[in-house]
C-alpha cells in the first residue's frame, strides 16, 4: 500500500506538468449569476488522455538497514509506459471565514477514467545530471496492470478544518465499482532457479454486496507523526470481490469470489523513514 500511494503522488505531479489542457475558470460574479453563489469553478480536460514513458521514485539511502547481503545504495521503483485515458476534472472553490478560522474548502469531482501501466520494476538509480537520472538493471516485479474507475469525488478542507472534520474527504459512488489486473513476477524462480514465474491475479472486481457500483466512505489527514492517514469509514456495508482467471505462469486454475467482506473502519499510515 506505500508502494501504491507513493506511486499514485508521483502519477498526479506527473500528469499535470507534463500534459495539453483546456481549462475554464469563472469569476465570482460570472458564478453567481449562473448558480447564485460566490466562489470559483476550474474544468480541467485532457486533449489527448495523459503518458509517461517512465516515472521514477528514487530511494536514495537504499535498503540500509534491511539489506544483509550486497551492497545497499541508492534503487528507484521504475514505472514504465504509463497510460490515463482522457482525464477530466472539476474543481468548486470556497472561502469561509468560519468565525475566525478560516477554511478554503475544494470540492473535487473526476471523471471515469481508465488506467494502464506497462510495469513496475525496480533498478539502480543512477546520477543525476541536470533533471535526469534514470536508473539501470531494472528487475521487472509487476506487469499488465489496469485500472478501471467511475466517477470519484471529494472535498478539501484547507487552512483551518470544521469541527470533526478532515484535510480530505472523500463520498463517492463508483458506478460499476473499480476493476484491477495484474501479473506478479518472481524473476529467480524457485526450484527452476533463474527460470522467472508469474503469478497471473487476473481481474479482480470489487463493488459493494448485493450493487454493481462502489461506495469509497474515507478521511485523509496528514499527521505530523503518523505521515498521510487513510481512514475508511464501511459503516454497515460489506462487499463482493470477484477474481477471474487465478493462475500461474498463463495458466488459470479458476475464479476466486469473497462475499461479504468487512473492512469495518480501517486506518492506513504512510510515512518516511
């Protein structure tokens, strides 16, 4: 899950400095006229969905103290072929004085959007010279992952937060809940040695019991001890995952279905060290 969220941090930044957007603001007077309340709206469309040949998340001390054996020094995980098809992004904009602790609160809507990446390796960094470093030897890990997601919102609550209330909130429905594939790679093998194998997660479909979309209930601070704090709230709802096509090494040993699963309220931590 670190893996995951440093990888979907570096996908953002990287999507919005390299991509051609179209982009609409409107006034506050504009706004009120059309909706009748102050503040400022953003659109955001990609022409062309977004790509990235590679995006490169350096570790920079290596795996001191874990690793025992070799040498540690610095090692990058290397997203390769990176692929958003056209992404589109709403933003609603609002200042409150709220009594003397002000809130800029930014509601956030993203269109359905599908996600593809070539792989993920991980190799030796190499130096940096000017703003490029790269890195060699990459060890393939992860290949053939998608994405596949509905509509997602949530709204920011910056500069100061309401009573019970978070940096982040998200409450969406995802309609058709979200779709993931993966090939996981064990490139020594085992008893073959130096034979790598693959274990095929085929597509792994998740919505809530008893619906074809998916509820995302979350909060998500960022703690000065704990780092980014993920908190889902499931309340009473559970849900169904659906597994197709399990396997090894292209071979697929069948389905997998959960039914009923209860994350009750589940806190993620991602921090440095």
């Amino acid at each position: 899950m670190k893996l995951l969220n440093k990888l979907a941090l570096a996908t953002a930044v990287a999507a919005l400095s390299t991509a051609s957007f179209a982009m609409e603001a409107m006034t506050d007077d504009s706004m009120a006229a059309t909706t009748g309340q102050d503040g400022i709206s953003i659109r955001v469309d990609t022409q062309n969905g977004l790509t990235a040949d590679k995006i490169l998340i350096h570790d920079n001390d290596g795996g001191t103290p874990s690793v025992t054996a070799g040498v540690s020094d610095a090692g990058a995980i290397v997203v390769n072929n990176l692929s958003i098809s056209d992404l589109g992004l709403q933003l609603d904009i609002d200042a409150d004085g709220n009594g003397g602790a002000p809130i800029l609160e930014v509601g956030v809507t993203i269109d359905p959007l599908d996600i593809s990446i070539g792989d993920i390796s991980v190799g030796d960094s190499g130096t940096l010279d000017g703003n490029v470093r790269g890195a060699t030897d990459e060890a393939l890990i992860l290949d053939g992952l998608s994405l596949s997601l509905g509509t997602v919102t949530a709204n920011l609550q910056l500069g100061n937060e309401l009573a019970g209330g978070a940096f982040a909130k998200i409450d969406s429905t995802i309609g058709g809940g979200i779709s993931l594939s993966a090939n996981l790679v064990d490139n020594n093998g085992g008893t073959t040695a130096g034979v790598a194998g693959t274990l095929n997660l085929g597509t792994i479909n998740i919505t809530d019991s008893g619906s074809t979309d998916l509820i995302v209930d979350a909060t998500v601070n960022i703690d000065s001890v704990n780092g980014l704090e993920i908190t889902s709230n499931s309340g009473n709802r559970t849900q169904q995952v659906y597994i197709t096509d399990f396997g090894f090494n292209g071979t697929a040993i069948g389905d997998i279905e959960i039914v009923g699963l209860d994350t009750g309220n589940t806190t993620i931590s991602v921090a440095g060290r």
